[in-house]
C-alpha cells in the first residue's frame, strides 16, 4: 500500500502533465485493476480484505499499479517489478557434500 501511495504522489510530482491531472481518474483506473486481479484469481467478493499470501499480495499490487499507470495514456510512462536474483551462499561455508 505505501509504494502504490509513494507511485500516486511520484506522479503528481514529476509527470509532465501531473499539475492538470485528475486524480480521481488515476484512482479508479488503480481500483479497476485491482478489481480485475481479484476476479482473476478468484477472490473478489463484497467482503475481500488484503490477500494473506505474499505472492497473491503482489500480484494484487502490481495490476493495481498498472491500472493507474495506464490511465496516464502514454507509451512512455510504465512500471515494471524488477524481479531480484535468489541470494546465493555466502562465500567461505563449506557447501554439503
């Protein structure tokens, strides 16, 4: 919730069209595609709270905040999760033979 919050006020502040923007627009586009996720994947419902699993969390996240980076309309502006590497071991330990 706090980075799709930082993504919302980033937008504001540093898109060139941010100072005329709607942000009721921005919002509904995040809220159609947090809606659209949540069917996907079988869990919308009238009492739906924030998914348990960590993995469904982000799924839920990242189509909310491409629903509201579509909105903006433009072929320049996205968002991509970067996905890091799995941390390897520690040099130095002796790997199980």
């Amino acid at each position: 919730m706090t980075t799709i919050g930082q993504a919302y006020a980033c937008i504001f502040a540093h898109y060139y069209a941010g100072p005329i923007l709607d942000g009721r627009v921005l919002l509904a586009s995040a809220f159609a595609g947090l809606a659209q996720q949540l069917d996907r994947l079988g869990l919308d419902q009238p009492g739906a709270t924030l998914p348990a699993r960590k993995a469904v969390r982000q799924q839920v996240a990242e189509a909310t905040m491409n629903g509201m980076i579509a909105a903006l309309g433009d072929s320049h502006a996205g968002w991509l999760y970067p996905q890091l590497p799995k941390a390897s071991p520690p040099s130095g330990r002796a790997r199980p033979a």
